[in-house]
C-alpha cells in the first residue's frame, strides 16, 4: 500500500485544486490512502491568518468538500482520511483556541508543524535573544522537541523546515546533533511519529525533509515515520516517492505509518 498523509485544499489560500482532483491523481499515481491536512484555523494575530490557512467559519466547508472527495475515492479505489496540520508553538495558553478546536472535531490524523517564518514564531525567536543562526536553530529545535513531548500531535511533519525561508542563512544537521537527537528521542518517548516530507524536492535546499543524516539518526534511534507529499496542487500527489521509498529503505526503515480515527496503522515499505 502507497500513502501520502498530507495534503492541501484551496481553503488555506495558498493551494490549487479541489480534494476530488487530488484523489484522481492519487489514483493514477496508485496510491490506495491519501489523508487530507489544509492548515488548521489560528484566529488570533501573528500565525500567518491572511493566504496561509481557513478560519474556523471554513471548517464545515472544509468537512464537506474532503467527504466529496471521499465519495470519489470510493470509485477509483481510493481511501480518502481527513486529518488537519495543527501548529507547535512554545506558549501553551495561546494554542488553547487551537486545542478546542482539535477536541471539537474528529481528525483522523493531526500533524505538528513549527511554522519559523510566521510573525508570532519570529517574536518567540527576539524574545529568545536567538540573533546568530545556530542560535535560531538550536531555539526551534528545542521548541519541535518540546511540541513533540506534548502527545498532541500524531507525527511532526517537515522537521527541518527552518532550513528554507530565510530565518536562516545556513544550516547543516551535523552542527546541531545534541538538539536534533532530542528532538527525535522526544518523538520516541511520546510514541507519535516523525514525518518524511518529499516536498523539500522542490524547494530551495532540493533535498527531502527532513535532511538524510537526520534520517540516520532517526532509524538508529527508532523513530516511526509517516510520509506526505505536502501537497498544494494535485500534479505534486506522491511527489518523488520513487527517490524517498528506496533511500528509506536503504536507510533500514521497514514501515511507514498512517493514522485512522487516531489509530497509527503500520505498513511495509514498497519501492
């Protein structure tokens, strides 16, 4: 079985497409599961409101055009999920609107993701006093593996994100090994999964998320894996699975993982 457990919808600004098209091409792709994860809503100030994500007035909207794309999936032999990308921020009171949202609603699956460009994550970065890039980078790493450690999430998806769209000017993992490796051991501990993300193929670095020698350290330390395509047009649908599956492989992962109402189910790796 092929997956992908991230995918956009036009209702966060910033995608192309309605769901129903994705499924067709996951379809031709033949991927048997796609999971549905449009930005979740964050009405306060500073997360990036305006061409990044739906506000919560979306939802209901959001529910309806993911369960037609499901009708559609049904024909073409395609599981249709609907998960959401949920954020990790440091200040627990100021994701509690977030918090009644994810309890309000039933996520089949629930991504993590530090969005390091945002306006309030910059503030966090200034009230940090984190000025030099390893600064920065040590700084989100802590964040990640702090938002890994609250169970909130089902997989922290794009981990080494913060190496694109310029919070940083360079960044190399092995600089940053104590940080990374607690980040990945939070993972462990929390029993949730780490996303690999095939969209950094297309961006700046040319390289998956997150970077292959983190991926060393997570199979050496055991961390589970979900994969997504981060996809905001339908072309993109399992994007670069053929260069990704194999180098997990060769990497000693075996399994993969997606999430049904909650539920994190297991299956082999296929190249």
């Amino acid at each position: 079985m092929k997956i992908d457990c991230h995918m956009h919808t036009p209702l966060c600004g910033h995608a192309n497409g309605s769901p129903s098209e994705y499924v067709e091409w996951a379809a031709r792709k033949r991927l048997q599961l796609v999971t549905f994860t449009c930005h979740i809503p964050m009405d306060m100030g500073g997360f990036g409101n305006t061409g990044i994500r739906m506000k919560v007035k979306h939802l209901p909207k959001y529910f309806q055009i993911v369960d037609a794309a499901r009708r559609v999936g049904e024909r073409l032999g395609v599981e249709v999920l609907c998960g959401i990308e949920a954020e990790i921020y440091p200040d627990e009171q100021v994701l509690a609107p977030m918090d009644d949202t994810l309890k309000a609603n039933d996520f089949d699956f629930i991504l993590g993701s530090l969005h390091h460009f945002i306006p309030r994550y910059q503030d966090r970065l200034r009230a940090a006093h984190a000025r030099t890039d390893f600064q920065k980078v040590e700084t989100y790493f802590e964040d990640l593996a702090n938002g890994a450690a609250t169970g909130r999430y089902h997989s922290i998806s794009h981990p080494d994100v913060i190496r694109i769209y310029g919070t940083v000017s360079h960044f190399d993992p092995a600089d940053h090994e104590p940080s990374i490796r607690r980040f990945l051991a939070e993972v462990v501990t929390a029993d949730i999964c780490m996303e690999v993300n095939t969209s950094g193929f297309i961006k700046e670095s040319r390289q998956v998320h997150p970077d292959p020698l983190i991926l060393d350290w997570a199979s050496e330390m055991g961390v589970k894996l979900t994969i997504g395509s981060d996809s905001h047009n339908p072309q993109s649908v399992g994007q670069f699975y053929e260069t990704v599956l194999p180098l997990l492989k060769e990497k000693g992962f075996t399994h993969l993982h997606y999430h049904r109402a909650g539920n994190r189910i297991a299956i082999p790796i296929e190249t």
